[in-house]
C-alpha cells in the first residue's frame, strides 16, 4: 500500500508534534507493507538533505507563513499532483488550510482520510473565512481520525452530526525501535544534572503554560529542566534570570532527548489551552516509564495520562497545584516508581508501535473498501487486490 502523507512542514525545518506522529505513523506501518510519502514544504527544499529513514519526503518551496500556514507556489501543486497519483490513499493532517487548497483544486482519485490533530484555536479572526473551505475538504474525506475520545467529543467540528459518523477514534503512539539504547548522558554533565530533576520537553509556545511553571518552580525540590526551542524561548529566559531552579537545555538532539527521559523523575505538560490536543512527549515519556504532570483542558492529555494511575492531573493555571504533585513524586520515589510502570503498561496497551500500526492499518482498509469503485484506468493494483478479497 502507498500512502501519502501530507503536512505543512516536516524535520528538519521544525520540531513539532504532528511531525513526530506522522514520523511514528510511517515507521509503526512499514512492517505491515506500507510505503509512505510525505509532502511538505520547506523554505530550503534541496538543501542536500540525507534520506529520511522512515518514508520519501517530497519538499516543495514555501514562500511564506501567515499564521502558521505554510503557503506554496506553483511548484508545490505540481509535486503534490504527481505525488497523489501514485499513492493508494492520501492522508491528510490538520491543520493545515493550504492542504485543503491542494486537495480541492488537484482532485486527487485516490481516496484521502485526514488525522484532525487540533480545532482552529488562535486564528479566531480568520476562521469565519476559513471555514466554507475546511467544510467542502471535510466532505470529501472518506474517515477522520479523532486522537482520543474526549477530543471527538469536545471538538464542536468533530460532532457536527455531518462529520461525526465518519470520525475514528485512533490515539497517536511511538515504535520503540525510534527509542533505542540509552541515550547521550552527556547532556546530563553539561546541564549540572547530578540529582532529581523535573523535565518539560517540547516546543515552548503560547499554550504551553510555561509562565505558570516558572512560578510554580519556586516550590518545587528540584531543578526543573526546559529541553526545546520555539517563540517562547526568550522571553521565558529573561523571567527565569533570577530563578535558580529554572534550566534552559535549548534545542537538544535524539540521543540528548532520550537520556533526559531516562534520566528525570518526571514529565511535566502544563498547557493551559485546547491548543495542546493530544502530547506526544507523553507517549515519550511513558514509554520511558516516566509519571507526567498535566493539566486536565479537556483534550487528550488526560487520555494519555490518566490522574492518580500514570501521573498527576491537576487544574490549569494553578502554579501551587502544580508544584504540589511535582514534590509529592520527587519526595515519594516510590510513589514515582509505581506510577511510571503504570504509564509503560499503558503504553504497551495502548501506545505502542504495534498498536499504532495495526490501528492504522484497520482505519486505512476501511477508508479503501468504503470508496466507490474507480474507473479501471484510476484503480490501484491495491485497491484492485481488495475488490478481488
């Protein structure tokens, strides 16, 4: 099966989230015969860039970014064009509004399923043009992905009763071969890392509530470590000049990543906004066999850290709640200990690069087997080999 996978931007132009889960969906998939694209763009796209392991990347140029929306010029609809029509199935992650253009302009033939990985938050103001557009996207797609129940319940997109029957729910996982050996402990030495500390990995923007651990830091046992980069960087280091307990990291490679996972006492995602719907540094870190601290916003975060089993839960914006469960695991290690076997046996369950990759594959033939037949000259010998099952 050849699945075209289609974002705004991907590594190593920039470190988020969705990229990560594209990456794991690709590599969680491979072992099941899937052969996965991925389109985006790139302010640099022949940079010279080695092959990426996990899937072809196809870049073209982006000419600007309003609002976080990468936007493409010719070239970008030529690429994609040749691209989908030589994929089985084209997978959309959103959101992405320059993907709608794409999609609703080129008419693809083979069937698409989108991944909704968050609602429009920020860009209130522009959401009531944007919106006709995404509606015409969503009815051409075959399924959508919701990534945990609560977040198909609370988007008011996803329960809209026009989409709604044809939203999955398919919570987003890492393969642990991605995760491998121990890590470079270095970091730790050039951190001044010798006892128990707290980490928060990710990038640093405006929804992460990282304002609130700072204050709450003051009372927390231990350093708190602040692995990543992103608009928030800077400012965030000018407030923390007089707090000792505050360690900035700054953007720190795989290896480095993993030896603070391994290494620290616990995860701690304070988003304070719906902005953060699912965290896949959660998934990281229960991989590890870390306990997390969040924030219950209503979205996946408490589907991937369940309160009191792989963690902590506890109000947004609330720096003394948030400093209390910190120090409850880092003056109970076993307490901490317990918690983290938890999240790893979640993981296992429910997490883990087998189950993300049979889960996918289940959503993919049902996406397949529910499009109406294409002409014989526009039939895939997959979609072929499935009308003949």
């Amino acid at each position: 099966m050849r699945v075209l996978h289609v974002y705004r931007t991907y590594f190593p132009d920039q470190a988020s989230g969705i990229a990560e889960a594209i990456r794991q969906i690709c590599l969680a998939t491979r072992p099941h015969g899937v052969g996965s694209t991925i389109f985006t763009l790139s302010p640099s796209p022949c940079s010279g860039r080695p092959p990426d392991p996990e899937a072809k990347v196809v870049r073209a140029r982006s000419w600007a970014a309003p609002a976080s929306c990468d936007l493409g010029g010719i070239q970008a609809f030529t690429r994609f064009r040749r691209e989908a029509r030589q994929a089985d199935l084209i997978h959309y992650h959103f959101p992405w509004p320059f993907a709608d253009i794409l999609h609703l302009s080129t008419r693809p033939m083979a069937p698409a399923v989108m991944t909704w990985h968050s609602d429009v938050v920020r860009q209130a103001t522009l959401v009531g043009f944007y919106t006709p557009v995404m509606n015409r996207m969503l009815r051409r797609m075959s399924l959508i992905a919701a990534t945990s129940p609560a977040y198909a319940k609370t988007s008011t997109v996803l329960a809209d009763p026009a989409v709604r029957n044809r939203v999955r729910v398919l919570p987003l996982g890492v393969d642990e071969s991605s995760f491998h050996g121990d890590g470079d402990a270095s970091v730790l030495q050039r951190l001044g890392l010798a006892g128990p500390f707290v980490l928060f990995l990710g990038a640093m923007r405006y929804y992460k509530g990282l304002d609130v651990l700072l204050e709450a830091s003051k009372a927390i046992g231990a350093p708190v470590v602040l692995a990543g980069g992103g608009p928030e960087l800077e400012r965030l280091r000018g407030l923390a000049r007089n707090s000792g307990r505050m360690i900035f990291a700054g953007e720190v490679s795989e290896v480095e990543k993993l030896a603070l996972l391994k290494s620290c006492t616990a995860l701690v995602l304070p988003s304070n906004k719906r902005s953060e719907a699912y965290g896949i540094v959660l998934v990281e870190a229960a991989l590890c066999g870390k306990p997390m601290v969040t924030c219950e916003i209503g979205t996946g975060t408490s589907y991937v850290n369940l309160d009191g089993e792989t963690g902590f839960v506890v109000e947004p914006d609330n720096a003394g709640a948030l400093s209390r469960a910190l120090n409850r695991l880092l003056e109970d290690p076993p307490l901490a200990a317990h918690l983290g076997q938890a999240a790893r046996r979640r993981y296992e369950e429910n997490f883990s690069g087998r189950v993300l990759g049979r889960a996918h594959m289940e959503f993919y033939r049902e996406a397949l087997e529910a499009q109406p037949p294409l002409s014989t000259g526009n039939r895939t010998a997959f979609q072929e080999s499935l009308e003949d099952r």
